[in-house]
C-alpha cells in the first residue's frame, strides 16, 4: 500500500484523548494530529519518537494531519488501524500469502454474522467461501527478543468477532483470523493473555472449531507499506 501523499516528519510530544496527538514538525510548529487507534498503544506512543504525519486531502477537515508511522528503536511501526484491510488486502490480491491464494474474487467489509462486518470475504465457484477477520498488531514490550503481541488492551468486541467466525466455520465454511505485524523487528506473534484473558480464551475456543490463525508482518518507509513475511505464532 502506497500513500498517496508524501508523509510529514515529525518529533511526537504526546497522545492524548485516545483520538489526538500532539507534534513537532520540523520547522518547529505544533499541530494536533488524528491517532486513528483506539488501543493503549502499549509500547508505541514514546515521547520524542520520530513520526510521519499524512496530510488531510479535505480542506475542511478539522485536523489536518493523520499520524501514521513511529520509528521504535530501529523499525518504523504502522500504528493507523484503518489502513490493515487495504494492505492484506493488496497482499492476498499480489499473491503473498499462501493460505489464501486462488479465490476469484475478493470484498471487503461485508455484513454477517450478528450485525458484523467481516474485513474480507474471498469467494470462488469451487470452494467454500472464506471470512477473514484482520486485527492490528503493534505492541512489542521485549525489544530484545521479545514477540508481537495482540491485543494491547482488553476488546470485547474482538472477542465477538471470534465467536461469529467460529459460527461460520460451524456453517460449512473457511474463517481466519489474520493479524498483520505492522513492524519489522518482530520474529513470533501471540496473544498477550494477561492484558485480556477471555479474548485468549475465545482464540483458544475458536482455534477448537476450526478457525485458522495466520500472522504476517510488514516492511515499511514513509512511501508504503508492504505485506512481506510470515511469522510463527506461539500460543
């Protein structure tokens, strides 16, 4: 996935609100950014990290600026959660990842379950058709050698989620649950059981009914981010 703007560099002062972000550009100003996150952003959100801002294409917008990136250590970090469904997105399409190659067609954000959105249908004449739900993963607390992590604070309605793709698995159909590493330096992924023990459960539970878990992570610069590899999940 390409940005269709140049990014802004920035030094970030703090995150506030849930939704808003203090930054320094490099001229010296300050403006106030959109945090497109709704987690703790544990582990990402370090005062006077570098970070890349998207300008606003509205001119009405009221915050003109989007933060997209931080730099942790020696990686950039993809911390804007609405982007994840465009970028697996371009990866199944490219052929990236294997468990989910040969699908004639692919949609995104199609209602099921109980008043739910799923992130992806893919559909083929020959096969069942396959929902799959993407989660965000940022948080990495062991620099050193430590796993991504998901989630980053406790979500029930991630825990939903699970739940009603088990329920399509039940149906005669293909689910899995993808979460997509938006940082490079991490080699292992799993679930962070003492932020949320019954979203932990529920995997464990969905994981039973035949729900399939994949993990991938990406490359990133200011110019895209790229689906590139996967990685082990330990559970």
């Amino acid at each position: 996935m390409k940005f269709p703007d140049p990014l802004i560099r920035g030094r970030l002062i703090k995150r506030y609100k849930r939704f808003l972000t203090d930054v320094e550009l490099e001229d010296g100003s300050v403006v106030v950014a959109h945090c497109a996150n709704s987690g703790s952003m544990e582990s990402v959100k370090e005062a006077g990290a570098e970070v890349w801002l998207s300008p606003a294409r509205n001119p009405d917008r009221k915050l003109k600026f989007t933060w997209e990136l931080i730099r942790i250590g020696e990686t950039l970090v993809g911390i804007n959660t609405s982007l994840p469904n465009m970028i697996v997105s371009e990866a199944i399409e490219n052929g990236v990842v294997d468990e989910l190659k040969g699908y004639g067609s692919l949609r995104r954000e199609v209602k099921y379950g109980k008043n739910s959105r799923i992130d992806i249908l893919l559909e083929d004449d020959q096969k069942p058709k396959c929902y799959v739900e993407v989660k965000n993963t940022t948080m990495r607390r062991n620099l050193e050698d430590g796993p991504a992590e998901f989630p980053d604070a406790v979500t029930s309605r991630g825990a939903k989620h699970l739940v009603e793709l088990s329920d399509m698995v039940r149906d005669g159909h293909r689910a899995v649950m993808f979460y997509l590493v938006q940082r490079e330096d991490a080699d292992q992924f799993t679930v962070a059981d003492d932020i949320d023990p019954t979203y932990a459960e529920e995997l464990t539970k969905a994981i039973k009914a035949g729900v399939e878990v994949v993990c991938y992570a990406c490359t990133l610069s200011p110019e895209e981010i790229v689906v590139t590899r996967k990685i082990p999940v330990s559970l």
